[in-house]
C-alpha cells in the first residue's frame, strides 16, 4: 500500500498529541507499506522544509501556495481561522497532486484537512477523529466564540460523515460523533504506543506529581485546585504546559493566581513547556502523573505516565480512561467530582511501596498489551484494505463545490459593511479606535 497523511502536525517539530500519535503510529505502520508519505500544515504551519524523519518523507505546506490558494477564498474573509484553514487544506491538495500515486489518503478532524479529499472525492479518505476545532469550541465556553466556530462545527457535521471510514482512539469520542451523526459510520481502534521504560521503584522517585497539558480550561487545573484544598500534607504538583487564554481579557495562569493564590504557584507550581527530553527525565522522576481533564478527546500524557511505569490519576472526561482501571494499573474518577479527585490524591499519596510497585508494573502491562503493534495493527490494516476495496469515486455536489471549493470570485467585505446601520458602524469604530489607543488591540 501507499498511504498520503494529511496532518496539521508532526514530529520532531511539534510535541502535541497529533504529533505523539502519528509518530508512534507511522513507525508501527511502515514494514507495510511501500510508500508513505507526510504533508503538515494547517492555517498556521506552513514552511519550505522537506526531510526525512525515522525513513519517512515529511513535507511542510508550502507558503506561497498556501497564499496562492488563501486568496481563492474571499469568501470567507470575515471568518479569519475558518479561512485560513480552508485555504491550507486545499494547497496541501494540490501540493499532493490530489494523491497521485497514492492507494489511500489519511487526515485528522482538526483543521479541516480533510475538505478537499471528500469535495473532490476521487481517492479513499480516512479521518481520524483527534479532537476537532468544532468540539473545541464546545468545551471553553469562557472564550466568545466568533463566526468561524459555527462554521468549523457546520462544516465537521457536513462533511466528515462523507469521509469512507472515521477512526477514533477514544470511546467517548467515537459514541459523540456517531450520537452527532445518527450513523454507526465511527470506529474505534487503539491508538499504538511502543517507547516504554523501565520504572523507578518508589524509593527511588522524587515526591511531586506532575501535569504535562496546556493551562487550558477544559484541562482542569480549576477542579485540581479546588480538591487540592481538601488535602493535608499533599506533596506539590508541577503543571507543564504553555498558558492560554481563560476568557476574555485574563490567562488562565492569571486567573488561577487570582482565585486560587494560596495553591497557585504554591503548592501547585506552573512552568512553561520544556523540551522533551526534560520531560522524560520528570516524568520518570515523578511520585505520580495525574490528568485532571474536564474533556479530553484522549490524553497521550496519561500513556506516557503508565508506559514510564508512574501511577496516573486520571479523569474521566478524558478519553485515556479507558486503559485505567480503579486501583489495579491506576486511579479514574469522575470529571466533575472533586471530592473523588481530593480521594485520588490522598490514597496515592499513601501508597504502600509493595502496592506503588504493583500498580507501576500493571499500568506498564497495559501499555505493552492494550497499545502494542501486534495488537493494533492488524486492525487498521483490515479497515485500510477494506477502505481502498470498496471505494467508488463520488460524483460532485453542487453545494458543497459552492461552499467548500476555492475561487476566483471577489467577494468584497464592504458588500456586507454596506448591509449595517451607519449607527452600528460608527460606534464600533469609535470603540476600535478607543482600543487602540489604550493599547488593548
């Protein structure tokens, strides 16, 4: 087989969980292949960078044919992310040669790599379904939401039904799409993971609990910081992680030391991301992983923690839950209870050594069975195999070639600048202009 990815990120120059994902997966997937080739870009990665890492042909979006193509999509100017986007789909297509020489194509949800391929559908397209734009926005409701949101959420809910087959590596994750779709069209299948390391005994590990996540609402440093409270003699938690926005106006490092200054930079200590073989050496060094996500499509973090051999805590809300299983490889509590989590941390905390030791082992255990090649590939294959077998080219669809397709049509901003009241506009400007001269745009 020869297999196109289609991704908005990957490894060595990006550590998110697409990136963890695809470069475990990618590894597990070459002895059966012939070819396999990466594009990366997005709205916000492109570059002329092309190279090889561990065997594979990575290729960056190209800049001048992301612009090439940004502006084929007037359409869309007041949706900025939306069209940004959009337009870095289309010229990873056309960078591709719409998949020539290539058996199967593979995208992800997030950023809208997929468009193309099921607009112009005459090639099999996988997608897999790694936590959407579109499900995002569902899950910060503190940040407002522009136009482009509505539009990520419209477009995953029109178009990805139309993808021959959508993978997911989370339970909770495959029953939403498949809820949101009215269709049994979502499968899942393990996500593969094959760097293990053999663990610390307890008597040889440092007494902190780590967090590697953004400071992210859905993340749940608030529920963490609130069942820290409960807690007596609790060792301090490192959160790792670059910070974001909390809601309008306040990070949510900014706001956690607002509400919660006596645990925030306390107790619990922030540090912004480090490169990753510094967070190897913590993870391996630490007394406990946790994941206190809200939501979380999956988590790899949590998988790093089990396959470094750490007790993990792990929330319910993220898909990573289904490996754990309560007080034999782990510890899962309900998302939104932070009495449990308060439980979580106190019984690991008190772990015996002969009982660390035992979950340590068991949560290595699932990781070299549940997420093993040997396990997981045979199953991707068939749906690969099936996939490419089954697949018949489909006709256009004239709306979808109207609302998805790039042109050369101009589509001024003023014509709907014209369609507001001179009351409307005169008072944004005002405002815009009050903005700017505070220095807050």
């Amino acid at each position: 087989m020869n297999i196109l990815f289609i991704l908005p990120e990957y490894y060595p120059h990006s550590g998110g969980g697409i990136s963890t994902y695809y470069d475990q997966y990618i590894r597990a997937l070459q002895p059966y292949c012939n070819k396999i080739k990466v594009i990366v870009g997005s709205g916000y990665t492109h570059a002329d960078n092309a190279f090889e890492h561990n065997g594979i042909s990575v290729e960056y979006l190209k800049p001048a044919l992301y612009q090439k193509y940004l502006n084929k999509f007037k359409l869309y100017d007041l949706l900025p992310d939306f069209k940004r986007d959009i337009a870095a789909a289309w010229a990873m297509w056309e960078q591709a040669r719409q998949g020539d020489g290539f058996d199967l194509i593979e995208c992800t949800d997030f950023s809208l790599g997929f468009i193309p391929w099921v607009v112009d559908h005459a090639k099999p397209v996988i997608t897999r379904l790694h936590g959407s734009a579109g499900q995002i926005s569902l899950h910060e409701p503190g940040i407002p939401a522009d136009l482009s949101a509505s539009f990520f959420q419209q477009t995953e809910f029109l178009l990805l039904p139309k993808c021959d087959q959508l993978i997911s590596h989370s339970e909770a994750n495959r029953q939403f799409w498949n809820n949101s779709f009215n269709l049994n069209k979502v499968v899942k299948v393990n996500a593969v993971y094959t760097d293990v390391y053999e663990p610390l005994p307890l008597s040889q590990r440092e007494s902190f609990g780590l967090v590697t996540a953004r400071l992210q609402r859905w993340k749940g440093p608030v529920e963490l910081c609130k069942a820290y409270r409960l807690l007596k003699d609790t060792p301090p938690i490192k959160w790792i992680g670059r910070d974001t926005v909390y809601e309008k106006g306040i990070t949510t490092g900014s706001y956690l030391k607002q509400n919660f200054s006596d645990i925030w930079g306390n107790h619990i200590i922030y540090h912004p991301p480090v490169p990753r073989a510094q967070l190897l050496q913590l993870q391996q060094k630490a007394k406990f992983g946790l994941v206190p996500s809200t939501w979380d499509m999956f988590n790899f973090t949590c998988v790093e923690f089990m396959a470094a051999g750490i007790p993990a805590i792990c929330s319910d809300g993220a898909g990573a839950a289904d490996l754990v299983q309560h007080n034999k490889n782990g510890f899962k509590y309900a998302g939104d209870d932070i009495q449990a989590l308060a439980n979580c941390l106190e019984t690991i905390n008190n772990l015996t050594g002969q009982d660390y030791n035992r979950i340590a082992g068991a949560a290595l255990e699932t990781i070299k069975t549940e997420l093993s090649p040997g396990n997981v590939m045979p199953v991707n294959l068939e749906l690969y195999q099936t996939t490419i077998s089954t697949f018949k080219p489909i006709p256009s669809n004239a709306y979808f070639d109207a609302l998805y397709k790039p042109s050369d049509q101009n589509h001024p901003i003023s014509s709907i600048l014209n369609k507001q009241s001179l009351k409307k506009l005169t008072k944004y400007y005002a405002d815009r202009i009050r903005s700017k001269l505070l220095g807050k745009t």
